[in-house]
C-alpha cells in the first residue's frame, strides 16, 4: 500500500479457530495466556492477541491476532517464547484447525 509516495506495510490479521481433544483444550488455553502475555509485552509488531475458549464447542479455541506486518508475524515465529510455547504443547492433541491470514487494505471505526 503506497500512502502520499511512502510504501506502508499492510497490517495482517490471523483468524479463525484450533480444535483440542477436550481433556487438553484448558492446557492449551493457560499455555495461549502466557504466550499472549509474552507477546504483547516484547513484540512491538503485535496490536492484538487473543486466543479464548468457544462458548458452545469444549473442544474449540478462538484465534485473533493482529500485526503491524506481514514481517512483524514472520519475527514472531522466531522468538524464544513462541518456541518454548511449541516445546510445551507438543504432547497435546490437536483435532482440527483453520486459520486464515487476511491483509488489512483499510479499515474505519464501525461507529
């Protein structure tokens, strides 16, 4: 995206939602909340994080996260925290997934 000849990077964002065998899907969580916590504090790319359990579905969690950049996700993904997140949750069973990343061409308030 070009904003008065400057080059700007698009913001992305990452939705949508992971499915855990229900004995794991609170593991998980309380390992989202710490990942998220540890984002949000040393990554100044991430805008937003949220990873929450689905109302209706045990098994279901909720996936939000917006970046600044499409390069900001890529660093995220080499962080310390992201790997020790990997290492924590590997034992954990994951039964379905889809997550998408959109890039942001603009946005406005919705009010």
């Amino acid at each position: 995206m070009t904003v008065e000849g400057t080059t700007v990077a698009e913001e992305i964002i990452v939705a949508g939602w992971m499915d855990y065998e229900p004995a794991d899907r609170d593991t998980m969580l309380r390992h989202l909340v710490e990942v998220g916590k540890l984002t949000r504090e040393n990554e100044p790319g991430c805008l937003d994080y949220a990873m929450t359990a689905d109302p209706v579905d045990e098994r279901r969690i909720r996936v939000y996260e917006r970046w600044v950049s499409q390069q900001a996700l890529d660093e995220h993904f080499t962080t310390a925290h992201i790997k020790d997140f990997r290492a924590a949750t590997s034992g954990l069973t994951r039964v379905g997934v889809s997550v998408e990343v959109f890039s942001v061409a603009a946005a406005r308030s919705l009010r």
